[in-house]
C-alpha cells in the first residue's frame, strides 16, 4: 500500500474495532495501521458512527470486539498521552489561556519547568503570548478554538485526535486554522486522526484519506494524497480528489 | 496580527469614564428615589392622614435609632449589642448551613450510589417549613444560641444542597472527557471541573441561604431571648413602640444589604471568569 509509509514505523494499530450498542451494530471490524508522524482523515456519510469510532479511540466508550493499540500496548488515556479536540467549544472557561494549555500537562503531573516551557512554546507558536493571562470568555470562539488546539498539541501526544473542531466556524477562519494546525503538525511530530465533513478540507489536509462506509461503519477505502504542500484548491489533481472521493461516500 | 495596543488602551480608557459616570448616574436615581419615598412618608404623617401612634414619621424613627445607639430602654440592650446577638445568631447558622450543605449537594451530585442513597431522606426533610422545627429544637437544646442557629440552619441549608447538587450536575460533559482522555481520575475531575463548573449555581444558593437565614432572624428569636433584633422588635410590640419595631426593621434590612453586597464581591472575585462575549 502506502510507498511513504514505509520508512515509518506503526504508531497505531486498530484491530478488529468492534462496537455495538445494544442490538445496533455501530462499528464493524475496522482494521487499520496508522504510522508515525501521519496526518490521517476519515469521512464519511453523516450518523454513520465517526464519532462513536473516535470515542473508542479515547477510551470514553469501550469497544465491544477488537482493540487498539498505541506502541503495541492496548491504548490507557493514564498511560499514553492522547488529546481529544472535541466538535464543541472545550476551553475550561474558569481558567486562564496559559492555564487551560497546561491542563493535560499538570493531569500527567509533568515537572513545572517542563510544563512552562510547553506553554510558552505553544503561546509563541500560536500568537496567544499577549492573552495568555485572559479568559477564554473574553475571547472570540475561534480564539477559543485555537486554545483547545494548541492544549492538545502541548501534550505531544501519542495520538492526536480532531473530531469537526471547526464545524461552527466559516471557510475563511477553518482554512486559517488549518493552516495552523499543519504547522503545528510539522513542527510536533504528532501523529493526527482528524474526523472531518468538508471534502475539500480532508483533500487539503491529510497525507491518508479513510474513508468509511454507511451504517455499520467499515473502511470502504483508503487513498493516500500525494499532493505538495502548500496545497492548492483550484489544481486540477487536487479536483480529481475532490471528486472522487465526494463519489465514495455517496449513498443515494 | 498586529494590535493596536495604544488605540485600544484609549477605548478602554473612555468606556471607563463613561462607566464611572453612569454609575454616579445610576446612583443619584436610587438616591432620588429612596428621599421621595421618605418625603411622602413624612408628609402622609405630619399631615394627619394616619395616626402618628400607628405609623411615626422618618424623622421621629432616626430620633429613636440615634437615641438607641447609646440607650438601653425599652428593651434592656443598647443597638450594638442587639446587632451582635443577632449576626451571632444568624451567621452561625447560615455557615454550619455552608459548610455541611454545600459538600453534600456536590457529593450527592457526582456520586450516583450517593445520589440514590441520600435524596429520598432530603426530599422528605425539605418541604417541612422551618418555623416547624422550633417546638422539637426546643425540646432537644433549650433556648439558648444553639437552638436558635439550629433554626437558622434548617432554612439557609436547603438552598445550599439544591444549588449545589443542581449546578454539579449540569457539568458540561465535553468538559468531563476533555479531562477524561487526558488521563484524570474521577475524584481529580471532581475538584477540577466539577466544583469550578457549580461555582455560579453554588454562589445563587448562598445568596438564597443569606436572605432566608437573615429573615428568618426574627422568628428564631421568638424563642426566648434577652438581646437581639428580632427581640428588640418583640418588646417594641409588647409596649406598644412602633418607632421602636420599625427600627428594628429598617436595621435588619440594611445589614441584610450589607451582607449581600459583601458576598456580592466575593463572588465578583470566584467568578471573574465569568464574563459575556
């Protein structure tokens, strides 16, 4: 399968992913390697269970079959370090732009001077310096957003995980959050699965496009995008993608 | 992005003297306000439209409340003392009510099994009014301050739990597996998300517990006492002293806004995160 993966080595393993509610088969037997340092996306047609497959990845729900692992080990949020952006605004509104980026840090009761220089690494990168001290509530929600994103990539985790962080915002800001957050990919080394709508956006951004079928969930495909980077909208390549893909998951 | 630091800091500045003035502004209305109401008071007397041994006038009740800050007669006990057998009174009750309601509201909140075993007694104890206790208080401690703050408990500890419980359990659950997958143990969760989360609900309870606490002073002191406010309105009563229970009201209320104002500002501070966007 994939030529660029091969000098990485698997960060993730997905084996048999299984979860089932009751009588109501959500996920069904979803194998997948994810390696390191990769930039995947999943799509797929709406309620068909992405956001129940990212709550098994973050342990919230427990898988009914099948397991996965980070660095061979079954995944354990006590253990490994995996950070969640979830689809709704997730800035503890009772603390400071500084501290809600050192939450994770402290819950993983990393050394003090570690955890400053995380937060002042991520307050640069991000350009929040000059609100470091304010609250999220006296922020714009993009700003907010960018909080949560720069908290979850100050924990360098194991695995990174984004479900639609950017639903509630519009083309200009999503992009230049994106934007944002290949640079933060780039320069981290983090390994992301990025749950996502918007075709055009998952084109944009990842090196691996899974893509998942109607309910149960399965992987119908996966398609590495070979496309340099800065990525263009408008290149003909990047079209072809565009339009593939949106044939995929169509289901009508 | 660039900010303009400098223009901005000159909004700010501007919008601030404009605050300062509307405050001023705001202040003179409910000053205004507050003399008319005084002045037609004192116009409906002197006039003779009510009897003045029903109803005295502002003027003969701030001759009576000048003449109780250093007198003791009628009713025994110069106005500071009273004042401070009342705050006694009442504030002991109001923080045993703190500090035993709101742990409990927050604990039955979180903890399921906890929720399920202490609810049906709370809900039973609930609606008994408080004025109903003072026959069993009385036969379990007597008169004394103990009685009395019991009393006061039973009305300021009510709102405490509701509120507590209430506000801990509309935690956000984002927020819960936000810290959930970073790693944090139920009881970590607890105290840093779930207390932060019920501070604004905690702090409506207390203000609830405050004012039924203050207002159920007088009746607390029904029971038997030498000093006190709510005492000093009895014996205003019994001797046929308007001036003298009106006194005592008005005293009542303005330390009840005091005490609000001041837990006002303490929750100005716990909550200065809390802001419109």
């Amino acid at each position: 399968m994939a030529e660029i993966n091969k000098d990485r080595p698997v960060k993730i393993s997905v084996q048999n992913l299984t979860k089932r509610f009751g009588d109501l088969l959500v996920l069904d037997n979803m194998t997948f390697d994810i390696h390191e340092n990769e930039f995947v996306c999943v799509v797929g047609p709406t309620g068909c269970g992405k956001t129940t497959f990212l709550n098994c990845l973050t342990r919230i729900y427990h898988p009914t079959e099948g397991d996965l692992l980070i660095d061979g080990t079954p995944a354990d949020p006590a253990k490994h370090n995996i950070s969640f952006v979830f689809q709704e605004p997730s800035a503890l509104p009772w603390l400071t732009v500084e501290e809600n980026i050192a939450y994770g840090l402290k819950i993983k009761k990393l050394p003090k001077d570690q955890i400053e220089q995380r937060v002042n690494q991520i307050l640069d990168l991000m350009g929040l310096q000059t609100f470091r001290k304010s609250y999220p509530g006296e922020l714009s929600v993009s700003a907010e957003q960018r909080i949560i994103i720069g908290r979850s990539f100050a924990m360098q985790p194991d695995l990174l995980l984004m479900d639609e962080p950017y639903g509630q915002m519009d083309v200009k800001v999503r992009f230049y959050l994106e934007d944002e957050v290949i640079r933060l990919w780039k320069e981290l080394g983090s390994t992301i699965i990025f749950i996502i709508h918007n075709i055009e956006e998952a084109v944009y951004l990842a090196e691996r496009i899974i893509i998942l079928s109607n309910k149960p969930a399965n992987i119908k495909e996966e398609l590495i995008i070979d496309l340099p980077r800065p990525r263009n909208i408008a290149d003909p390549k990047f079209i072809e993608y565009r339009n593939y893909i949106t044939d995929k998951i169509k289901w009508w | 992005m660039p900010l303009d630091t400098k223009h901005l800091e000159a909004l700010q500045q501007q919008w601030k003297g404009k605050q300062r003035k509307d405050n001023i502004k705001y202040f003179m209305m409910g000053a205004t306000g507050i003399f008319v109401f005084l002045l037609i008071w004192q116009l409906v007397v002197k006039s003779g439209l009510v009897n003045e041994k029903m109803l005295p006038a502002p003027t003969t009740i701030l001759q009576t409340l000048l003449y109780k800050v250093n007198n003791k007669p009628p009713d025994g006990n110069v106005l500071l003392v009273n004042i401070l057998a009342s705050l006694q009174v009442a504030l002991s009750g109001f923080f045993s009510a703190i500090i035993i309601g709101i742990p409990l509201g927050l604990f039955m909140g979180w903890w399921k099994y906890a929720d399920r075993f202490i609810r049906p007694i709370f809900e039973l104890i609930r609606p008994i009014p408080p004025i109903a206790w003072i026959p069993l208080v009385v036969v379990w401690m007597g008169i004394g301050l103990k009685a009395k703050a019991l009393i006061i408990f039973f009305t300021a500890f009510v709102p405490c739990v509701i509120n507590s419980y209430t506000g801990i359990k509309l935690t956000s659950q984002t927020l819960i597996n936000v810290s959930k997958t970073f790693g944090a143990k139920n009881f970590e969760i607890f105290y840093k998300v779930g207390i932060p989360s019920a501070l604004p609900m905690v702090f409506a309870g207390i203000r609830v517990a405050l004012g039924n606490a203050w207002s159920t002073l007088v009746a607390a002191e029904m029971l038997a006492a030498s000093a006190g406010l709510g005492y000093m309105i009895q014996l205003g009563r019994t001797v046929a002293r308007p001036d003298i229970v009106i006194v005592g009201m008005v005293v009542i209320g303005a330390i009840g806004a005091v005490l609000s104002a001041l837990l006002s500002s303490l929750e100005k501070y716990f909550l200065r995160w809390k802001s419109v966007r």
